[in-house]
C-alpha cells in the first residue's frame, strides 16, 4: 500500500493480528540465543545412539534449548545421526523442527518442504507425519494460514502416521482461531 492511510492501517492490523508480535518475538530470540552446542555435543556422544529413547531425549533437548530461535545448527552437523532415527523416533525428530522453527510462519511451508507428503510419493510415513505437526507447531495459534492445507493432508492419506501428524498440526495451528 502507497497510500499513508493505507498503510497506518496495515500496520495496526499487523499489530492486532498479533503478526508483528511474533515477528518481534522471533528476532529477539534469534539474536539472543546462547544455545551451548557442546553440551549437545556431548550428551550425544554419552550413550549409544542406537537406543531410540535417548535418541528423542537428545532431540528433545535440542528443540527446547532451541525453541523459537529458529537456529537448526545442531540438527545440520549431525545428519547422519539424525538419519539412524526411526519410526516414531523419526517423528519427533521432524517434529522438533517445529519448536525450533515457533513463529517463522512466512517460511514454515518452505522449511518443511522436503519433509511434507507428496502425491503418491512417500519416503517415510513417520518424517512426513512429524512435519504435519512441525507444520502446526511453527503456526501454533496463528494457523489460518496452514489449516486448509493440513485438512487436506488428513483427507488425502489413510496412513495413520500421517492422520496422526495432520491431527497433532491442525490442533495446534487451529488454538486460538475461532474454527471449528
């Protein structure tokens, strides 16, 4: 909008939509994230990786140390450990991203793209499921968005991984929006 009153009034529905919150929020995490990575490291390098427990608990632990910040550092220099996930372990991997990623909703679709199901296509039922509620997880409470595209992943699929993901996301993009 070129117009001055055109774009007061974008800026305070930015504002009353709670957008430019978020965004705030988003950078303010962003620039004063002090995540200690080698205490990642370490708690990694502890125990076995082939035990799946341990294996979330250190995923987890990430995603909340990381929460919002939108920094995936960790997960980028441990692909292959990330990669020994499975099943359900596989899921809550993807679906940390989500924590991570809280907030970054001009970029969830595009963050999560090689994860989310394709037509006909499926990689690993658990990855696309955990995207599915990553997708809802980065949109959690500002989901309007994403709805439509996460009812349409619930329809499509007969998978319950995926139902499972799709219902997890659409929960929580959907608090707060007044949708049934």
């Amino acid at each position: 909008p070129s117009n001055p009153i055109d774009m007061k009034y974008s800026k305070i529905r930015s504002i009353l939509s709670g957008e430019e919150s978020i965004k705030l929020h988003l950078e303010f995490l962003y620039r004063n994230n002090h995540t200690d990575l080698l205490i990642l490291k370490n708690t990694k390098g502890a125990l076995e990786s082939r035990n799946s427990v341990y294996h979330s608990a250190v995923t987890f632990a990430n995603a909340f140390m990381n929460a919002g910040t939108t920094s995936d550092e960790f997960l980028r220099q441990n692909m292959e450990w990330l990669a020994r996930a499975s099943n359900w372990t596989k899921f809550s991997a993807t679906a940390a991203l989500g924590v991570i990623q809280k907030g970054h909703l001009s970029q969830g679709l595009a963050l999560l793209s090689q994860y989310l199901p394709r037509d006909g296509v499926s990689v690993s039922s658990y990855s696309e499921g955990g995207s599915l509620f990553a997708l809802g997880l980065i949109h959690a409470n500002h989901g309007v968005g994403v709805l439509d595209y996460l009812k349409n992943a619930l329809k499509n699929t007969t998978t319950e991984v995926l139902q499972h993901g799709a219902c997890l996301g659409l929960g929580a993009a959907g608090m707060a929006t007044g949708n049934d």
